[in-house]
C-alpha cells in the first residue's frame, strides 16, 4: 500500500510539473570515468521514474517467488508430516496384530517425521525384539535415548522388554535408574514382583508387597500366601549362609503383625531346625504353643530333634486340657511318647487322636505300637489302615 501510494504521489508530481517543463527542458549531465551521459531534465525524470516501477516489480517477483517456495516446502513437510502419521498408525495396528516385521519398518520409517519419535523407536524396539533381534532392538533404544535424554518412558520399557526375555538383572538395573516418583507406579511395582523372587531379594519383596496389596496388585488370600511363602525362603537362605543366629535377630526385629502369622512363625522355626539349632527352635515354638495350638506349629513341633523330648512332652499334655479334641495335638503327643517309648500312653493318644480324625499317620504310630507290643495281627491290621487312608 505505501509503495502505490508513493507511485501515485510520483505521477502526481510529473502531472503537476510537466506542462511547466515542457517549454523549457533543462539539461542533465552523468559523467562517469570516462563515460558521459547528456539527456533533458523530463528525460532524466520519466527514465527514473522507468527505473522506480522496475525496481517495485522486482521486489514483487522476489517476494512471490519467496512465498511460492515456502509453500511448497510447508506443503512437501505437511505431506511428510501426514504420511509419518499414517505410517505410524498402521505400524501400531501392525503390533496389534502380531505382524512385528510389518509393524517395525512402518514405524522406523516414519520416525524422522513424526511428531513423537521416540515412540515410534520405542515401538520398533519391542517389534525387533518379538523377532528375536537384540541387535536392532538396542540400536532403537539407543535413538530413543539419545531424543528423550534418556527420559522415564525408555528405562521403563527397557526394563519391561528385558524382563519379557527373564533377564532380571538388567532390568532391575533399569528400574534403579527411574526417579524415586516413577517407582511409586503401579507397572514399576509389578515389575518388582516378577524381578525380586527370581533374583532372591526377599526382603526387599516382603517391603513390596504391603505396598502392592494397597494398590490393589494383589488381593488379600495372594498377598497373605505370597507373604508368607517370601518369609520362608529368606529364613531359609539367613539359615543356610549365617546360622541360627541370624534368623533369630531377624525374627526378633519383626513387626509384631506378621509374628502372629502362624505360617510366617513356622517358617522361622524350621529356619532354625534346617541350621540345626533345634533347642533355639523349641524355645521360639514353646512360646507360641502356649497361645496357640495351630496345626502348622504342631507339624514343626513333631520335626524337632530335642536331646530330651519331656519338656515339649510335659508342655504339649497341657495344653491338651484346653485343646481335647485336637486330633492333631493328639496325635503329636503319641509320636513324643513313642519316642521315649511310652507305648500305652502313645496307643491311647493315637487311638484318641484316630477317633477325633483318622489319619494315616496315626494308624502307621498306632501300628509300630502294636508292633512293639509285640500284637502283630493288630500291627498288619493299622499298616493296611494307613496305606488305605
């Protein structure tokens, strides 16, 4: 607009200007080195005004041809842009459907493009490695790292894709690396709950699973199991490399919760009869008995291997007077009495314990009684009842 406004103020001019000159045209002299120009003063203006309109018409072709390739640039990078989208699109429909091959070159190829390219590498990555191809599967991580900076989204599934091949160690490693916010995810802790077992780190998966039962991972029935299965292996391994000493301060360090779990407090007990501490073990079962007469303490109690069985003896009749009608108590204090070679007493046990809930440990203890009574009939007789039960 300013540029036709200053064109119209110039024909003005030479319209206004123009009648006056044309009696008298003046005289307009260039020189230049050796070079001389002479021509009139309308002359001098109506070649300038020529040079002017040039000038405007090729800042105008200028701009235009600017424009024009600009245009085409967007327009070849929006073509670009869309067809990154497309390719995108079918190489996750491609994943969908198992087709990996398809779906890694569609996604690969259209990463330059795209509008997130670390996802289509992270993509291609998991593709690479459904076909068994590590190789490639690493380089694409390795794009995807370099764009992010190495950002949450690639550790997690680098960790992921080499949990998928069991590879526990390298994963762990990965997840180490996330930000302390990202472990509090509910993927990051199921995760741990496959990486913690495998690797034997059981503490640090007794510490998961209160937080992975809250986030509703796992439903109370599992996580009771889990809990008490993971006690068993870490008192097992705390026997096996530290001794019964070990597994004692750990049991004393408990929270008083999870002492109460008589399936946690029989893994510890027979922690201590594995590291051959069974005089420790009773003194952590006797405890227990007095409060409860639960089966899985009477099954550790009947592994003890007590130099002198009487005190367990002496404390097992006791308790049951509040407990008559435990068939397994019943049955136990028969084993101890046959240890000590107490057969009428051990035959009244079994044969009470048999009435309350026949068993085929009770009728094989009731048959070496009879054995040891030297009543064969009645010893084939309760051997044929255990074998049957």
């Amino acid at each position: 607009m300013f540029k036709i406004l200053i064109l119209l103020v110039c024909i003005a001019i030479g319209l206004a200007l123009g009648p006056q000159l044309a009696g008298n045209k003046g005289y307009v002299l260039i020189a230049f080195d050796n070079y001389t120009i002479e021509m009139s003063v309308t002359s001098a203006l109506f070649l300038s005004f020529i040079c002017f309109c040039v000038l405007l018409l090729s800042l105008w072709l200028a701009r235009w041809l600017w424009l024009s390739f600009s245009r085409s640039g967007a327009w070849w990078g929006h073509r670009r842009k869309q067809k990154a989208i497309n390719h995108t699109q079918q190489g996750m429909l491609a994943m969908m459907r198992g087709d990996y091959q398809h779906a890694e070159k569609l996604v690969s190829k259209a990463a330059t493009y795209s509008d997130a390219p670390a996802l289509n590498y992270l993509t291609a990555a998991e593709a690479a490695q459904e076909q068994g191809q590590d190789k490639k599967r690493d380089k694409y991580l390795e794009q995807a790292t370099r764009l992010t900076n190495n950002d949450s989204a690639v550790l997690i599934t680098q960790a992921r894709l080499q949990l998928k091949q069991q590879n526990y160690s390298a994963a762990l490693s990965s997840i180490e690396q996330l930000p302390h916010d990202n472990l509090k995810q509910a993927a990051i802790k199921r995760m741990q709950m496959s990486i913690f077992p495998a690797l034997g780190l059981w503490q640090r998966y007794i510490d998961l699973l209160p937080l992975a039962n809250k986030a509703g991972l796992i439903d109370n029935q599992h996580y009771q199991s889990e809990l008490s299965e993971a006690y068993k292996s870490l008192f097992l391994e705390l026997a096996n490399s530290q001794g019964s000493d070990a597994v004692a301060t750990h049991w004393n360090g408990m929270p008083r919760k999870q002492k109460k779990q008589m399936t946690i407090a029989a893994a510890a007990c027979r922690a201590l009869i594995t590291s051959g501490d069974n005089a420790a073990a009773y003194q952590l079962l006797g405890d227990l008995l007095n409060r409860h007469a639960d089966i899985e303490l009477l099954e550790v109690a009947a592994e003890l291997k007590l130099s002198d069985p009487h005190p367990l003896l002496q404390q097992l009749t006791g308790l049951i007077r509040k407990h008559p009608n435990n068939a397994d108590l019943q049955c136990l204090i028969g084993q101890l009495h046959s240890q000590q070679q107490q057969w009428s007493e051990a035959k009244e046990r079994f044969e009470q314990s048999i009435k309350l809930a026949p068993n085929s440990q009770c009728y094989q203890g009731l048959a070496e009684v009879h054995r040891q009574l030297d009543e064969p009939e009645q010893a084939i007789h309760y051997y044929r009842q255990a074998l049957s039960n």
